[in-house]
C-alpha cells in the first residue's frame, strides 16, 4: 500500500509521513483489539472508536484491491502503447475517495438491525399438524462493545414480532467474556416463541470461557442443545429439532459436532431440523436423513467477490439455500457480524423467517 499507493504521490514528504504513520496504524486493528482486551476477537474500545477502526482498516483493504486494479489497468496501456504510463495523483486519490466511501457504507450495513428475510420450505413428510410452522433464525450476534445492548434489544423486539413458532440462534452469540458481555446478552432473556427459543454454540464461544457462556446462556432462558435434540409435538405430529456442538470444540479441550449422539432417541420417521455453526459437514447430516439444516458461520461472506473465497474454505457453501443430497441447507448471512471486520457489500445481515410445508418424501409418489 505504502509502496504503491503512496510514494508516488507528488505530496511533501512530511505528508507522505503523516500518511503512512495513519496507514500503519489503522492497519494494526487487530493488534489494538489484543491490547484492549487479550483477544484479537474482542474490541473494548468505545463503539465510536470501533466503527471508526472498522472504516480505516476496510478502507486500506478496498483501497488495496482498487489500487491493483489501477496498477493492472496502466500496465495494459502500457502495453498497448509500448510505453511507460504514469498513473496521475488524481486517480490515486479518487481510489482512495471510493475506498473511503465503500468502506462507510460497509460499515453502515454491517451495524443496521437486519430485517426479517422470509423463506419458504418444502420437508418431505411433515405432519399436517406442521404445515406453515413457522421458525426464525438469528445467528452470528456476535454481541460486543460494537453490538451492544441496545441493538440487541431492537434485534429481540423485531425477532418477538416476527410471530415465529419457534426461534433458533445458530451460534456465536458472543465476543468476549461473561463478564464482559454481561448487560450486552441480557435482552436475549426476553426472546419469546410459543415453542421456546433453542440454541446451538458456535466457534466464538469457546474462545471465551465455554462453560460459563453455556451456563449463562442457560441462565437467560436459552435452551442449548449440544449434541441433543428436543421433539415438538403438535398433535399426533412430531418435528425433530436436533443440535451439534461446533467443529472447532475438540481444540478447547470440549466434545466436538456428534450427530449420532444428537439423533440418539429421536422417533423414527420424524422429520430432522439441524442446527450446526458451521455448514461444511452438510453432506453428513444429508446422508443421515436430515430434512433442514440451519448454519451460519460464514457472515455470507461479507463482501461480494470475497465470499467466494469464504466459500472455499466451507465445503462451497457460503450464503442462501442449498439442496445437499436431498436436504435443505440454509447458512445465514448472521444477523451480527464480527467487530473485527464489520463490513457488508452485496451480503446483507438477515434475521430469516422459515415457513415449512409438506412435500412427498423420495419414496412416494409424486
């Protein structure tokens, strides 16, 4: 950046100084955050100073990526004309302008409480006693000095409007400790369903004391279901909805996903909901018969362009519906985002609303 961006700029050298002294500093976000807190994941500035640490360090990262594609664009005219090109300070600092303004509005999108994204579900063999439940999905919170206390408020307001059966919170409720996060998780006492709200953990979790978040959590009315599974009964009818721990447990010394564990007693025949963090063993729960899993993790992949790469790293699976095997996967875009890079282009946050209805299952006629 310092190399390609600002040393060619016909500025003073105390400028180009002062501008690499900023450029260095906002770029150590993630050392800041350590300093702050002992965790890279945990920022205990104020908000305001987190926002405005997001913007800069989105900004060297987009300003980045704009200046390759200038560095690109004037060695094909370079080669097009057989002659050497000077890139003129105006369109340097126009990148740097776009940046900026790219890197705001993704710092905007990535703090807004998302609104209700409603989608609909097709479960082979779902009771009639099911048709049109409905189930909301939050995900990815990651409450912090960044997602505090009133936006999770507003997020639990818009969740008990939504008139959801049941609601689901698929991991990472959290980035820092109990104590630190005490008042931020305390609106999510007043979640409210008919059936209850259930929840899974996710990675963040056991980066902070996992135990004690499970007791927390416990605490505020949450129902966790590590490696468990709760039958819904409506009638005659029954609707399994099952949880794994995440995949990074076994690091933090805790049981990793089982959904054999998780499954162990469910009745026979009932359709399966699933809630895992991390979508990329989807083809397993597939081929355990698993109607619907609901996972996050990926934040959508943020940017777009860039979730393509999150992709990568997930099995393929990043944002929206997949069909696996037969089976529905839904990873979320979270309602949340990480503190430590909170921006959204082109992958919006989504709290998401699942109306299930009844399809044939595979063996029966169409």
């Amino acid at each position: 950046m310092i190399a390609r961006w600002l040393v060619p700029l016909g500025l003073p050298l105390w400028g180009k100084g002062a501008l690499a002294m900023l450029l260095l500093l906002a770029s150590q976000f993630h050392f800041w955050n350590r300093l702050s807190s002992g965790s890279v994941f945990a920022p205990e500035f104020p908000r305001g100073v987190v926002l405005l640490l997001n913007w800069a360090f989105g900004a060297i990262l987009l300003l980045a990526v704009l200046q390759i594609l200038v560095d690109l664009g004037a060695l094909t005219a370079a080669l097009l004309h057989r002659s050497m090109v000077t890139i003129p300070d105006g369109v340097r600092f126009g990148a740097a302008g776009l940046a900026a303004v790219l890197a705001a509005i993704g710092v905007a999108n990535a703090v807004r409480v998302p609104p209700v994204r409603d989608v609909a579900v097709a479960i082979p063999g779902l009771p009639p006693a099911f048709e049109g439940y409905r189930l909301l999905q939050l995900t990815d919170l990651h409450l912090s000095r960044l997602f505090p206390a009133p936006w999770a408020r507003a997020v639990v307001e818009r969740a008990n409007a939504a008139g959801a059966d049941l609601i689901v919170v698929t991991g990472d409720f959290i980035d820092g400790s109990v104590a630190m996060r005490r008042d931020d998780v305390a609106p999510l006492r007043d979640l409210r369903a008919p059936d209850g709200v259930w929840a899974i953990p996710g990675n963040h979790e056991y980066f902070f004391d996992y135990p004690a978040w499970m007791r927390h959590l416990a605490g505020l009315g949450l129902k966790m279901l590590p490696n468990a599974h709760t039958v819904l009964a409506r009638g005659e009818g029954r609707l399994v909805l099952a949880g794994v721990t995440d995949a990074s447990a076994p690091a933090s010394g805790e049981a990793g996903p089982d959904l054999a564990a998780a499954l162990a007693g469910a009745p026979p025949g009932a359709p399966v909901v699933l809630l895992d963090h991390q979508p990329r063993g989807a083809k397993r729960a597939a081929a355990r018969g698993v109607a619907l899993q609901l996972s996050g993790h990926t934040h959508g992949g943020m940017i777009l362009g860039l979730d393509r790469l999150v992709a990568r790293g997930n099995n393929g699976f990043v944002s929206g519906r997949y069909d696996v095997g037969g089976m529905i996967l839904y990873v979320g875009n979270g309602t949340g985002i990480w503190p430590g890079f909170a921006l959204r282009l082109g992958r919006p946050a989504e709290m998401t609303r699942f109306t299930l209805h009844a399809a044939p299952r595979a063996d029966e006629p169409g």
